[in-house]
C-alpha cells in the first residue's frame, strides 16, 4: 500500500490496534507484521504486506513453522534478517507449549486413547518423518516411561517386535500403549498398519505383554484400533 502502515488511521495500524484492543482483535498477518516490524522500501511493500503475503505463500502459522529459512525468504522482501526474526518467534511459541506439557511420566495412568492424543498430539504432528513410540506400563496400567522405537516409513522391518519387546522387557512392562504418526495428517491405517499391529498384538501374547491400543495421530485427529475393535 503506498505510504505504508505509517500513513493508515492510527486504530488500523497493528501496533496501535493490540493497544487498544488486545492481541487477540489481530489476525495472523498483523501479527507477523509486528514481529516484521517494518517492511521492505524496495519492493513497496508494508509489513502488513509481508504479514499477508506470508500466510498466503505457506497457508498456515504451523506450515510457517515447519519452514525452512531458505524457504521464507522465497517471499518477496524477506531477506535473512526477517526470516531469522520468523523463526524465532514461531519457536518460542513452541517452546512455551513443551514447557507447559506434563511429563509423560507425571501421568498415574492414561485412560482413553483421546487423553493420549491430547498430550502427544503437538509433539508428533511437528514431525516430517513417521515415529513410532511405545507408552510402557506396570501391571496397573500406571506410565513407567516411554521408548522411542523407530523413524521412518512404518514396516515390517523397521518395527520389528523384538525391537519393540526389548524395550518393554528391560523395563519390567505388563503392558503398552503404541503410537506413531502420520506425517500426510490422514490418521487411517494403512495395510502395513494393520499387519505390524496384528503381529505384535500376537507377540504380546506370546510374551505375556498386553498390547493395550495402537493410536495412530494425524492432522488433530487420530485412530484408536483398541475404539475400533481391532486389536
């Protein structure tokens, strides 16, 4: 816009608009604007015009977020200092959230798959790659810890119940709760899904360690085998 924010009535501009009507009356560009803080003189462009062009390049704060620096300063008049200035200020947001979080551990005991989506669901839907992890439990369900078993594409060979079941012996485990994600955000389960958990519901038997669900975590939404009767 020509004459930049500078030039706008004062209750539109960003700044004076968080004064005086809180942060929440801003939407994302505006915010962006602010951690902006100033546009680019070369390319015409406000803050609010990065702010906005922003949000159109990448569609969301979460897909911002998982951008790279390189990536940002494909936006036109965002050069190093703004992308670092981005980034920053996502990753505090972040790590506010991790800081908040109970430790797994701090749980007496999970009591539904939606209580276990809704404490892991921040941390998995940030990865690019399949993790599969296992929630190990004493012999009243109670959290011992968890274990991280394996990244990448889930199959046969890379989640292998021994892997798995060494973990759960090492820790005296009665019982488990496995989990991964996927990365694509749909949380149905796929063929190798359903046959990797068909074969260590069948180990668990065999080691006497009850494979108490399988949750799969997407885009906010998951998939319980144990809600869906197929464990």
């Amino acid at each position: 816009m020509s004459g930049g924010i500078k030039c706008w009535p004062e209750t539109e501009r960003p700044r004076e608009k968080l004064m005086q009507r809180g942060v929440s009356a801003l939407s994302e560009a505006e915010l962006l604007a602010l951690i902006l803080g100033s546009g680019n003189a070369a390319s015409g462009r406000s803050a609010l015009d990065l702010g906005r062009e922003l949000m159109l390049q990448f569609k969301s704060l979460r897909a911002l977020a998982d951008a790279s620096y390189l990536e940002i300063q494909q936006v036109k008049g965002i050069g190093p200092a703004k992308a670092t200035c981005i980034l920053a200020a996502l990753d505090l947001s972040r790590r506010i959230r991790e800081k908040e979080r109970r430790p797994i551990e701090s749980f007496e005991r999970f009591t539904s798959a939606s209580q276990v989506f809704e404490h892991l669901n921040h941390e998995f839907r940030d990865r690019h790659t399949e993790q599969f992890m296992a929630l190990l439990l004493d012999g009243k369900n109670r959290i011992i810890t968890r274990a991280l078993i394996s990244e990448g594409s889930l199959n046969q060979s890379i989640v292998h119940p021994r892997e798995v079941f060494n973990a759960a012996v090492r820790q005296s485990a009665a019982a488990m709760i496995l989990l991964h994600n996927h990365p694509t955000g749909d949380p149905a389960p796929s063929p190798e899904d359903l046959e990797v958990t068909r074969r260590l519901c069948d180990a668990g038997q065999l080691m006497g360690i009850r494979v108490l669900d399988h949750i799969i975590i997407g885009e906010n939404e998951f998939y319980s085998f144990a809600d869906h009767g197929r464990l």
